[in-house]
C-alpha cells in the first residue's frame, strides 16, 4: 500500500483555486522534494495531508486512510511557523510531545537542545528566532514518524543554519518512513533527494526520480527548475548555476 | 488523552487568571483589616474608596475571565498553535471538551475566588458566629433547590462558553477577516436563541422564572443549547476546518 495517495483532488479559497486537480501516490522509505515557486500550492498539499485544511474535491489517503487520528499519528509536521503557545518552556513542550506522540524519543531531543546550547528551561519565547526554529525541528524529528512533513526547513535563515537543519533532517528521520520537503531553495537540498514532485499553480507537473530527472534532461534539477519557473528566479535567492 | 489535554489548558489558562485571583484575595483581607482596625460603620471615604477599587477589580477579573476563554479558543486552536493541537493523533470533539472543561473550571475558579473574598470579613468581622448559627439552623430541605440552581448555573456558564465557541468555529471559516465574522456569528447566534427561547417559552407556557417551579426547564433548555452548540462546533472543526 502506498503511503500517500491523492486522487483528483481540489482545493479552492473562494474563487482562487490553489490545487486543481492533484493525482499523487507517495511510496515507502524516501526523501522527495515538492518543489514550486511561492504560491504554487505546496502549503496546501502539506496542510491537507496533515488534516489542517479539507479538500474541496477528491480523494486523500494516509496510510491506507483519509486524515484523522490515525494519520495524525504517523505523520510528524513542520509548518512554516512557529505552533507553540508563549508560555511554554522547551521541558513544556518536550513533555508534550512526549505525553501525545508515542514515538517521541525524549532523550534525544534533550541531547540535542544542549547540543544547541539551549537549556530545556529557557522560555521558547526569549530563544533567538534562529533557536526556536531549530527546537521546533528537533521536536518534529525526534519522533519515529512514518510520514515527515517539512513545510519550508530552510527558507529565511543563514547557510549555517540551512546546513544544521538539513543534517538534523538527513541524521534522525526514521528510514522506513518518508520525507517530503517543500521548498522553493533547490540547490541546497539536491543532493539528499530520492524523487522530485514539481508543482506549479495548483498542478503538478512531475513526479519522477531524481536521478532520472537529471539524466533526462541533462542538468542539475536546481537548472531546471530555474528554468521551468523563469520569473520566479529571483524569489529563489541564491544563483549558483 | 482528555486528561493531558485539560492539564495543558488549565497551565496556559492559570499563569494569566492565578495573579488576579490572588490581588482580590489579598484585596478581601486587606479591607476586612482595615474595616476592623478603623471599626468604619458608615461610609467613610477610605471604605468607598475600598468599595469602589474591589468593585473594579471584581469587574476586572471577571473581564479577563471572559478574554481567557475566548483566547484560548482562538490563539489555541484558531492560530498558530492550532496547527499543534489539530496535528495532535487527538478528535477535535476531545479538543473541544477539553477547551470546555478548562474554562468552566476556571470560571467556576473565579466564582470562588470573589466568595472567599469576602471570608475575611467575617472572620474578622465578628460575624462567625452569625455564620455558625445560620449554618445550625440551616434548613436541608433547601439543598435540592440549592444544588438545583448550581445545576443551572453551571449549564448556563457551559452554555454562553459554547455559544462563544460556536461563533469563532464560524467565523473561521471566512477566508477575509475571521474576527468579525466570528462576532457578526456571535450575534446571529444570540438572535436566533432569543427568538427560539421565547417561541419556547410561549408554547409551554412558562413565567420565566427561574427562582420559581421553571428550573427544570431552564436546565434543560441549556443543556439542548450545549448539546446543539457543539454538535455546531465539532463539525464545523473537523470537516472545515480552515487554519490560515
């Protein structure tokens, strides 16, 4: 059975459409890259997959099942925001995680957060954005997940950061589950992808290996990608190619 | 998982009420003190001057009471943190009754809070023995009526919670601004109740007093606006929900 799988499914906000039409099955064991441009529905795909957001058409199934407390339960999610209340400490919201998610794995987050230098007694609210970010990933992959959901890892901090992040991704996932990163920053994560999903205004364009993205069309996926969305090149930051 | 849920709420809720039920407290000892000290038996301008910063820190405290409930509903699930609380392996009908539970126990914190503020008037006051004798004459047969209106009480406090939770349930689903929304359901909401509660009444015949034989009534009737609110709340967070 196929871990993720999506069929005809639509999303609208009114009258703007952010998924039109998305036929998906997501297997076992992977790292894949949704790429798009800002605004080309990868929030969205994200956010109905997790249960945050209902389809306006068509079908989703985690798991075999439609989002609800079971998915919920193997998928571990990293939104592109900060989710956690200002009164919590980082031990209030280790001991969160621990008391709803079975697969969390306390020790090791601890072990991290001092690898960070970040005392589980600090306030998350007084940690540097930078930090909070950085708990917020250790939290999501501390957990034995069958599903990740990385919502944007990398957008908006330094490289340093950006190579921390991808390590803590790449070190700790648990290998018999999936990882689906979206981004629009491509050069940075090219090389850890096992499949590539392109999308673009709601539609998904490819779904196909990385390898043989590359082999087919003779460039990096960072090349292409520059070129499939020309006028987003700018949005993308850096110009390596 | 309720249990932990209301154990989280109940933590987020208490760091902002616990500071203002503790200055009514220390309030209430302060002008039982002062009363006792300066044997005050008119209304001198100290004892207004008391009167009036209880009756504002009172008013207060109930204020901040309503705002922490909606809050919670709002900033907890509405917003950011709705994107942990919904991600949670968790129902959005335990979400909910745990959201529930925590601010009916806080608001029934703060009923309690302002009653023993006023403990210390009688302690110093002189008045316990007045308090024991009432409490040795006291008639048990006004026990069924007593723990009939705290039956009432309680469901009219779990009722208005839910009619609150029912309006931002609906106003979330706006796509503009889910704040005015929320209101403009809120009053919806109390127009639609209102003419139903009186058509109710109407047709069954009742005074509308609940001091009186129509206390059953009343409890039922809040009980149906819970049960109907969050049947509201429960699909509207389930099948539609709509974080930005």
């Amino acid at each position: 059975m196929e871990l993720v799988t999506c069929s005809h499914l639509q999303k609208a906000y009114g009258k703007e459409t952010a998924l039109k039409d998305v036929n998906l099955q997501i297997g076992r064991g992977k790292i894949i890259g949704l790429l798009g441009p800002n605004g080309s529905g990868k929030t969205t795909l994200i956010k109905i997959l997790n249960g945050l957001l209902q389809p306006t058409k068509g079908d989703v199934k985690v798991n075999g099942k439609i989002p609800g407390v079971d998915s919920k339960a193997i998928i571990s999610y990293l939104p592109d925001k900060m989710y956690f209340a200002d009164w919590m400490k980082v031990s209030d919201l280790l001991d969160f995680f621990e008391d709803f998610y079975k697969d969390f794995d306390r020790q090791k987050a601890e072990s991290m957060c001092k690898s960070l230098g970040v005392s589980i007694k600090d306030k998350m609210k007084k940690l540097s954005k930078g930090n909070k970010e950085k708990v917020q990933l250790t939290l999501v992959m501390c957990r034995k997940a069958q599903l990740y959901l990385l919502d944007e890892p990398i957008a908006g901090v330094d490289p340093a950061a950006r190579d921390f992040i991808l390590d803590t991704i790449l070190n700790n996932y648990n290998e018999e589950g999936t990882v689906l990163i979206s981004t629009h920053l491509i050069a940075d994560i090219e090389k850890i992808m096992d499949e590539v999903i392109l999308i673009k205004s709601g539609e998904i364009l490819k779904h196909v290996s990385a390898d043989d993205l590359r082999e087919q069309s003779g460039k990096s996926i960072d090349a292409m990608f520059r070129e499939m969305f020309h006028a987003d090149n700018y949005i993308g930051g850096d110009f390596t190619c | 998982m309720l249990g932990k849920l209301i154990k989280y709420d109940i933590k987020a809720m208490s760091k902002i009420i616990v500071p203002f039920w503790a200055a009514l407290l220390i309030l209430g000892w302060v002008i039982a003190i002062q009363n006792h000290f300066r044997k005050v038996t008119q209304f001198s301008t100290m004892n207004v001057l008391m009167i009036v910063i209880a009756i504002v820190i009172i008013t207060a405290v109930f204020v901040m009471n309503i705002v922490i409930v909606i809050q919670r509903f709002w900033r907890g699930l509405l917003k950011e943190e709705g994107y942990l609380m919904f991600t949670l392996p968790i129902s959005a009908r335990n979400l909910i009754f745990s959201k529930l539970i925590s601010a009916l126990l806080i608001s029934l914190g703060t009923v309690f809070v302002i009653i023993f503020m006023f403990l210390p008037w009688i302690l110093i006051g002189g008045d316990l023995k007045n308090l024991i004798f009432a409490f040795r004459n006291f008639d048990f047969n006004n026990v069924k009526w007593m723990i009939s209106v705290i039956a009432i009480v309680i469901a009219e406090i779990a009722s208005s919670i839910y009619h609150v939770y029912a309006a931002m349930a609906i106003g979330q689903l706006s796509n503009r601004n889910r704040f005015l929304f929320s209101f403009a359901a809120f009053i919806a909401i109390s127009i639609i109740q209102s003419i139903l509660s009186v058509l109710a009444m109407d047709v069954l015949g009742f005074e509308g007093n609940v001091f009186e034989d129509d206390k059953l009534f009343y409890l039922i009737v809040s009980v149906i606006q819970c049960v109907i609110y969050h049947i509201i709340t429960e699909y509207l967070l389930s099948r539609k929900l709509n974080l930005e």
